[in-house]
C-alpha cells in the first residue's frame, strides 16, 4: 500500500482524524541511516507524528520541525515533515540496539529516556512558533498526544506504529483523532473516543492485517456520522539536500579553512545528517570557492 494521508471528520465537524501510512519513507530512512531495530521505531514513529502535526496546517510551505532530545542512548531524534507531505529526519546514535521492554516491545522510551520534546511550526512568514513539554514516556506517541493537549488545548488520541523485522519495514503510520472546540465540552464524546482508541492493540496490527485508513476510520467512528475526504495526500521521504549547497556551507568556511582542506585531504567530504548523502568536493571545487571568495572581496572593497 502506498504511503498516504487521508482525513476525515465526525460527530458534526466535532471530530477530526488524521491517517497516514508511511511504511515504505520509513524503510527508505532505515536504509539511508542503517537504523538498529529501535532506532527504525524511534524515527519512524517521529515522522508519522510529525505528518500528523502539519496536516493541520494550512499555508503552502508550512512545516513543522519536531526534535526529541532525551538522556537514553538514542542520543536524540530530529523530524522535519511538511503539509505538502515530505518529511525527513535522523537520530543521534543510529546503531543504538536495547533488548525488548516488559511487554516484548521494541524499547523505544527505554532508547529515548527522560527529557523534552521540542516543537517549531513554521507557517511560512513571521516567526516560526515554538513549544517545548516534557516527555511523558519517550514512546513518541504518548508525547506528542502530551504535547498537542497541553500546548495547542486540542484533546487528542493518537496511536503511532513501526513494526520492522528481518527484511525491514513492514508496516508504518499513525492516526490522530481530535475534539475540535465546538466539541470539546461534551466530556461524553471525549472519554468515548479515549476509550476506543485505548482498546486498540495498536495501530500497526491493523495495517499487518490489511486494514485500509477508510476501513480503520470507520471501525472507529462509523457510528458517529463519519465523512472520509476524498482526496488522498500522496507521502515521500525526501531531503532538499543538494551539492550546490554544500558548497555554499564550505564557502563559509573562508578562504584560510578551505586552502588547508586542499592541502590536507585534497578535497572535502559532506554528509547530510537528514538523509545521508555523501558529498565529495574535489581540491578543483574548493579552489573555485577561494576564486569566489577573492572576487567578491575586492568588489566590496
């Protein structure tokens, strides 16, 4: 199945849900990093919340930065994901590997531990908006459920999966389902949405068991006046990396820096932490940049 986003409401417009598949941007991540099972978990279940949290946007371009920075092993995990449905992302210690938890569960709260959440929306103009809560249970998916009641006052239900095995990803994504405002003071309908969620086993089950979004979303909210939107949001790893830029970094680097690496290494080699594309600029290119560097001095001058 095709890695998608789909929405839908209920109860009225009360209820707002969110669905995404991102089983094969996962693998594709787990390949580019060589992410240890927990590792693949941690990360993948970052994206899809991070998917999640930009579907609400509205503006073109918008796009939401989410950075989970603990005290286990993991070292940290970065997300960047975008409304039109790209995302990337990294962990500091891609090889980190820890037995299963009690539950016989990757450990990824056990990999992530204790420490914060951080969130940046970016809508595109003025200054991006910044929140920052503790960590619940560093499982990802309870603290940015935590993060979206107690920073955006949206009651909201989340389930975030990644079952990776032997041969990869297998299966990916999440579902977000939230009480709107103008529903937000039936505590019914509330504890009535916490307590089907919570009844779930997870959310990759489903999809191992050949549940589509429309099929899950029904399960849960059939009965509740249920309108599935049409359109399907098509999703994709993918990293605005490119080696023009690098060089622009290594430009900065001044003309002292760069006659050393020429020196040196005969060159310079880059890797893009979001996606893990290696660079290589020759001794050719960095005397280019110096060329550069030297010009645009004496015109300034």
């Amino acid at each position: 199945m095709a890695d998608q986003l789909i929405r839908a409401t209920a109860a009225d417009g009360g209820i707002r849900a969110v669905g995404v598949i991102t089983t094969r941007l996962t693998e594709e991540a787990r390949q580019r990093h060589k992410l240890s099972y927990v590792a693949t978990a941690a990360l993948g279940r970052t994206m899809a919340g991070g998917l999640l949290m930009a579907s609400s946007m509205k503006r073109p371009g918008s796009r939401v930065n989410v950075r989970v920075k603990g005290d286990g092993p993991l070292g940290g995990i970065l997300v960047d994901a975008g409304l039109d449905g790209t995302v990337r992302g990294y962990v500091a210690n891609p090889s980190v590997e820890l037995p299963p938890n009690a539950k016989g569960k990757l450990d990824v709260g056990g990999a992530v531990g204790k420490g914060y959440l951080y969130v940046v929306r970016d809508i595109g103009y003025g200054y991006p908006y910044s929140s920052t809560v503790e960590l619940v249970s560093g499982e990802i998916g309870d603290d940015v459920a935590h993060y979206l009641v107690s920073s955006e006052q949206t009651p909201s239900a989340l389930l975030l999966g990644v079952f990776v095995g032997a041969n990869g990803v297998t299966a990916a994504g999440g579902l977000l389902l939230q009480v709107l405002p103008k529903a937000a003071r039936d505590e019914a309908l509330v504890e009535t949405l916490t307590g089907r969620v919570s009844s779930l086993s997870g959310f990759t089950p489903l999809l191992r068991d050949g549940k589509t979004l429309p099929e899950i979303f029904n399960d849960l909210l059939g009965d509740m006046g249920l309108s599935i939107f049409p359109e399907r949001q098509m999703l994709r790893f993918n990293c605005g990396c490119s080696f023009d830029r690098v060089l622009g970094a290594l430009k900065i680097l001044g003309e002292e820096e760069l006659q050393d690496m020429i020196v040196k290494d005969n060159g310079a080699e880059a890797i893009c932490e979001f996606c893990g594309e290696v660079y290589q600029a020759s001794s050719n290119h960095l005397a280019q940049l110096i060329v550069d560097l030297q010009r645009e001095s004496s015109v300034s001058s």
